[in-house]
C-alpha cells in the first residue's frame, strides 16, 4: 500500500469519527431539550388549572373583571405585525384653518432697475441731468463719458452706460440731441431745443 492510500484511509478515518461524533451530541440535545419541553409542559398546565380554579373562586365572590384567556403552546412562535399609525393621529387641522387656501410667503419685490424716470420727487430725473449736462458741454460727448461725469457729480446716484445711453437715444428721438459717428464711437450733442432757455420756458409761455 502507498503513502498516499494510507494519508486517504486516514482523513476518512478522522472524518468518520468526527461526523459519529456530532451525532452522538445532537442526539444529547435533543433528548435534553425533549426532557424539558416536557417539564415546562407539565408546569404550564398546572398553572392553567390554577387559572381556572381562581377564575371560578372570582366568580364566587362577585368580583368583575376583564376574562383572561390562558395561554396555549403552539408549535411555532407568532410574529406579531407592526402597528399601524391610526388614522387621525396626524397634525389636527383646526376648524379656522379648514377651507382656507394655503397662505403663501410674501415675495420679495425685484430690485428696481435704474430707468430714465427712475428718481426722487426732489431730484431731477436722469433725462434732466443728461440733458443739461450735454448743453454745458461744447463738444460731444460718448455716453460712458457722460456716465463717468454724471457719477461724479452725483455720487449718491449710480447709474449704467446702458441707462444713460438710452436715455441719449431717447434725446435724439425727441430733437433734443444730436448724434455723430466717429469710426465705431458714437458722440452726442445738445440742439438748439434742449436748451432750457428755449424749449421749456417757450412751452409755459404757450400754455399760458
């Protein structure tokens, strides 16, 4: 016989006296637990039985009291089922609020954008300011020009090129300013009309 039959025989060897091994202890077990599924068998009928003993002493007496069924073994354990939420249990809606559509958040307002005619009461607007400042000026002048002058002489009124050039646009619909091109610049001037000692005090004489 080789050293390799004999290495077989004698893990099977080993193998076998393991398995006969765990068996022996499972039968132990089972003939242990048996043994005491037999003992608690034997105590929860006495306990049943005194159960119905001083179920029928209570009656006796006259004492009134909620019937306690006795419990019985079954083979397997009840899993009992999760609890539901029970309805109307949530956040309780009050009788003002019911029927009342849902208030909603107050918006904030946009922030204003600064227009032509966005100014204080007290303040001339930026129309009035373009337009005088052009009629100081004796030569023409680009709106981001006339937006650097503006914004340092009215600090506490920022406005855009953007505003202030279409506010020229504006000038030049109404004739009141003149534009010219000078390669990709574009320059504005006063007329004649947007001088106030012209135009406005002409307009209050005719109204009158």
């Amino acid at each position: 016989m080789s050293e390799s039959t004999t290495a077989t025989n004698d893990v099977a060897s080993q193998y076998a006296a393991q398995v006969t091994s765990d068996l022996e202890h499972n039968r132990k077990e089972q003939d242990r637990i048996s043994a005491e599924i037999v003992v608690l068998q034997q105590e929860l009928a006495a306990l049943q039985q005194n159960h119905t003993v001083l179920v029928n002493m209570q009656q006796a007496l006259g004492i009134v009291s909620a019937p306690v069924e006795p419990t019985t073994v079954t083979d397997s354990p009840t899993v009992p089922t999760p609890r539901r939420k029970a309805a109307g249990t949530g956040r309780k809606t009050s009788k003002k609020s019911a029927g009342r559509p849902a208030r909603k958040k107050a918006e904030k307002p946009a922030p204003r954008k600064e227009t032509a005619a966005a100014a204080p009461a007290d303040q001339p607007t930026l129309v009035d300011l373009v337009r005088r400042h052009l009629t100081e000026q004796s030569e023409p002048r680009s709106a981001a020009e006339i937006t650097t002058a503006l914004g340092q002489a009215h600090p506490e009124r920022p406005v855009k090129t953007t505003v202030v050039r279409s506010t020229l646009e504006g000038l030049v619909a109404k004739s009141q300013a003149e534009r010219t091109t000078q390669g990709r610049s574009v320059y504005y001037t006063a007329t004649q009309a947007a001088s106030p000692d012209t135009s406005e005090p002409q307009a209050d004489a005719q109204s009158s």
